[in-house]
C-alpha cells in the first residue's frame, strides 16, 4: 500500500470500524473520514473525545425511537450504522 491514498470511512457506533481494537500492535489504515451521529460527513477527523461524545448521544437517541420496536428495526445502533446505505448517504450529503 506504500505510495497509494488510502481513506479508512467510519460511521459514527458502526462495531466492525473497531474491530479488531488496537491491541498487540494492530492499527487501522487510512486516514480517517468520519461520519457523525446525524449523517454529516466531516471534513476533517474529529478528536477521540469527540468521537466518544458523539457515539454517547447516537445511542442515547437512538433505544427509545428504535430500539424497542425490534421486530421492525435494528435493535442496536452500532449494527443500523454499519448498513452500507448509510456511508452512501452521507458521501452523497443526502441525509
């Protein structure tokens, strides 16, 4: 990958963008373009602190409008983040 751009997406509580976690030397690559609990794609990477605050407030919006219709809807938000519609939305700016 020496030489080449590499850009590494992240949806908000998506799981899978954290797994594996950074233990034993692993590091993601890329550089980070993040996508914030509303859809918005950000223009540069936000600092962990205010990822951590924006991933406290998605899930605290997100159980009591959806997380109880279960039958209808993803009970979980990091699993609704990872939907691929929702990083397409937010490359387009359409959400």
């Amino acid at each position: 990958m020496a030489g080449r751009e590499v850009r590494r997406y992240v949806d908000c509580t998506d799981i899978v963008t954290r797994v594996p976690p950074p233990v034993f030397g692993y590091g993601h690559g890329g550089d980070m373009r993040y996508v914030d609990r509303k859809g918005r794609l950000r223009a540069a990477a936000p600092s962990p602190r205010d990822v951590l605050g924006d991933r406290a407030m998605a899930f605290l919006t997100y159980l009591p409008k959806y997380g109880w219709r279960f039958w209808r809807n993803v009970p979980a938000r990091s699993s609704a983040d990872h939907a691929p519609i929702n990083y397409v939305s937010a490359l387009l700016g359409r959400r």
